[in-house]
C-alpha cells in the first residue's frame, strides 16, 4: 500500500488522534504523551499525518512562517513509527511540508529547521542544499544567527543553547525532536554522527540543525 500523507490545522486534532500520535510515540525512544502533544498541537500549526491502509505510520508538527521575513518551514516534534517502510514515510511527510512551503512561499528558497537527537535525522534532509551543521564545513556568523533565531523559536533559552556547536543542553526530559531511526544509516554521509558525539539524549540533549530548499526544486512539487 502507498503512504498517504494528510497535513491539517492542529486545532482539527481530536483526542482520539492526539492518543494515536502517543501510541505510536511509546514505540520509540521518544515516548511523547498526550499531554506533551497536546501541548505540541496549541503550540504548532499544522500537523503532518502519514498513513498506510489507515494505519499511523509517523506524524510531524510544523509551522509555515517568515522569520526576519525569510520563508521558513520549522518542524517541531515529530516520530516515525519503526517499519521497514520507515524511510519512505519520513520522505512522504517532507515531501508534504515542501509542497505546502512552495504553495505559501511561491519562487522563493525556503529554510527548513528542526532538531535531532540522532544522526538519522539527517535523512530529513536529503532533498536540501546547504545544510548546516554539515562536516568538514564552519558555520558562517549568520548561519549561527539562523541557530541562534530557531533556538529563540522553539523556546530554548540562551543559556542551554551553544551557538558554535548548535546543540541544546537537555533539561531530563527526551527532547521534542524528529524521532526517526534511519533504515540505512550507512548512506548517511559519514562525518554528520561526530556532530552527535557529546550529546546525551538521556539528558535530553538535542541538535539544531537547518537547510535551504531551493526554488527552483520546489516548483517541482507545486
């Protein structure tokens, strides 16, 4: 069966949804309950489900909006239930994002920023250009800047965020990242995991991280 993807307003969540995402959350190591994605739901705007024959197969908060009048698509939690199918819906649910940033932001390049836990958050990101932090590459002042605003968008207070590293100090709680574990994580380009090296998930560390969709490849999705 395909994976058929639905973003929706988080207001549009029922309670029995809401129950579904935690469900699927308990699976993984992130564990988010109804409480927390509840609280996810007033805090984002929209809601990314993907499905196989009407089965939850992974979810994603987001928002749309311009910082500094950039476009940008900021995801918020997210998990991807472990299937082998599981980066195929990862791909869906990006997909959708995109597709909605070009309707919303049409012929401009467009940021999308989030959070990992893990290196296989990274596949996330395989549709974008310029990614940062990436290796072998120092990250200029305003793409510090552009860690630094994505900190201050998910509400991470400036003593917890290391601007040069672009990783979060956890509070003891798993942090409201994209939970996926990646299907192939050796075609992950080597080098992404060293960014992951001093991270504690236990504490509930995480890293900001960010990329461009251009244009031109977003038209494409239109």
């Amino acid at each position: 069966m395909a994976i058929e993807t639905e973003t929706k307003d988080c207001t549009a969540l029922g309670d029995a949804e809401l129950q579904e995402l935690a469900d699927l959350s308990a699976e993984g190591p992130s564990r988010y309950e109804v409480g927390l994605l509840s609280k996810a739901a007033e805090s984002w705007v929209l809601v990314t489900l993907a499905r196989e024959n009407g089965r939850l197969k992974g979810f994603s908060f987001s928002t749309l909006e311009r910082i500094g009048g950039t476009p940008s698509v900021i995801v918020g939690l997210a998990a991807i239930k472990r299937t082998a199918k599981r980066d195929t819906v990862l791909r869906a649910i990006v997909n959708d994002q995109l597709r909605r940033a070009v309707l919303a932001f049409p012929d401009e390049d467009v940021l999308v920023g989030t959070r990992f836990a893990t290196v296989s958050g990274y596949d996330a990101f395989k549709a974008l250009n310029d990614i940062v932090p990436r290796p072998d590459y120092t990250a200029t002042g305003e793409e510090r800047a552009w860690g630094r605003r994505l900190a201050k968008r998910f509400g991470i207070d400036s003593g917890r965020y290391d601007e040069h590293a672009f990783i979060v100090t956890g509070d003891d709680a798993y942090p409201e990242v994209l939970d996926h574990d990646s299907l192939k994580p050796e075609k992950i380009e080597p080098g992404f995991e060293v960014f992951f090296a001093s991270i504690d998930t236990v504490r509930g560390d995480a890293l900001i991280a960010f990329g461009w969709a251009m244009a031109d490849d977003l038209v494409k999705l239109a």
